[in-house]
C-alpha cells in the first residue's frame, strides 16, 4: 500500500460548487466593499494564487473571515442544488476506502455544508470531516497525522487549488491536484503536486 491515508478537499475537488460560490461571492460584494467579479474575470483568477486573487479582487483581509462565514452560511441553502463532479463518486470513494486505513475531509467550508452534501449524495464512508480557517490546511493535516498515528509519508492530500499543494509541502505530505476545480492546471503545475489528476479513478492506482 503506498498510502495509508487519503484527505480530501471540498469545493472545486468533490463537489462543483463555482456556479453558486460565485453568485454568493457577488451578493455579498456591496456591503463588504471589496470588488464584484464576472464570469470573463473568473477565467483569469483561476489562474492565480491566492494571495494574488486577494490582490485583484481588493478584498479587506480583516474582514475575509466575517466574508467567508457569511458566504457559507447562504451557501447552505443551496445544497441541494450542489452536484457532484463525478457521477460516480460514491462508487469511487468506496473503492478507495477498501485500500485505506483512514481517509477524511479537510475543507475551508463548514462541516454542516460538507455533511449536508454527504446525505443529499447517499455517501458514509469518511472518517472525519474537519474545517480549516482558508490559509492553514497544514495545522489541520498534522493533527489528523497524530491523531490517527499515521506517518505523514504514507499521507495523500487531494485539492484543485494552488494553496492545497502549498499546505501539503508545509504539512510534509504528499499531493494529488485535480485539473477541474477553482484552480486552472497552469497555475497548479507551478506550485509542483506530486501528483496531477484528471479524474478520481487514477486515485486508485496511486493509492496502491
């Protein structure tokens, strides 16, 4: 087995949540004061990290963790309407857990939306669903680590954005990046994943 743990990501990586995230992301752009964004721009900020999207989109960093909170909590009522990026994904994940000892959830969403997901799609068989403040994946990956006893060399992480793979190298595990999430596989290859993926089938091959 190469791996013994798998962890997810949430947006952009097992569910397709852009459509509404950016409906809500636009919502909120008057009373936080910070720049609304069209479709044509969302192709350029996918290119770019997140410090560089922060840049671009002139958004106040004290007031980030408030946006954020409030963004989750409008996109609660949407999902429902949230769908899978692969039509398969129970059927997927099963397989994949038959190969692991843990695998689990680390996601800048609130754990009642990930859970919300879960049900709406018939799928139990993560470990542990955990939210993590949007820079600091890494603290939350570690923990998961001791709390399980598992060496880090035998961790993968799987995300679509550039600060998944940045939190990965500063958690000292390995990571799978996605090509179909919040991230374009451009500004992905610069940050070099250990792995690059088009779809989540080839996770059961790396896996062993």
């Amino acid at each position: 087995m190469a791996f013994q743990c798998v962890i997810f990501d949430f947006d952009g990586t097992l569910a397709d949540t852009e459509e509404r995230a950016l409906y809500i992301y636009n919502s909120l752009a008057e009373k936080y004061s910070y720049k609304s964004i069209t479709r044509e721009e969302l192709h350029k900020i996918k290119h770019l990290n997140i410090k560089e999207i922060i840049e671009t989109v002139e958004i106040p960093l004290k007031k980030l963790p408030k946006i954020i909170k409030h963004g989750q909590k409008l996109l609660k009522n949407e999902m429902h309407t949230i769908k899978p990026f692969d039509e398969k994904l129970e059927e997927i994940l099963i397989e994949l857990k038959e190969r692991v000892k843990v695998m689990g959830i680390i996601t800048s969403n609130s754990n009642r939306n990930v859970k919300a997901f879960m049900r709406n799609q018939n799928i139990d068989c993560f470990d542990f669903i955990e939210s993590s403040p949007l820079m600091s994946k890494e603290i939350k990956i570690s923990s998961t680590a001791r709390k399980y006893s598992i060496p880090k060399s035998d961790i993968l992480y799987v995300g679509d954005e550039s600060r998944d793979i940045a939190a990965c190298k500063k958690a000292g595990v390995k990571c799978a990046a996605v090509t179909w999430g919040y991230n374009y596989p451009e500004a992905l290859l610069k940050e070099s994943p250990d792995y690059m993926i088009d779809d989540l089938t080839s996770l059961i091959e790396i896996v062993g």
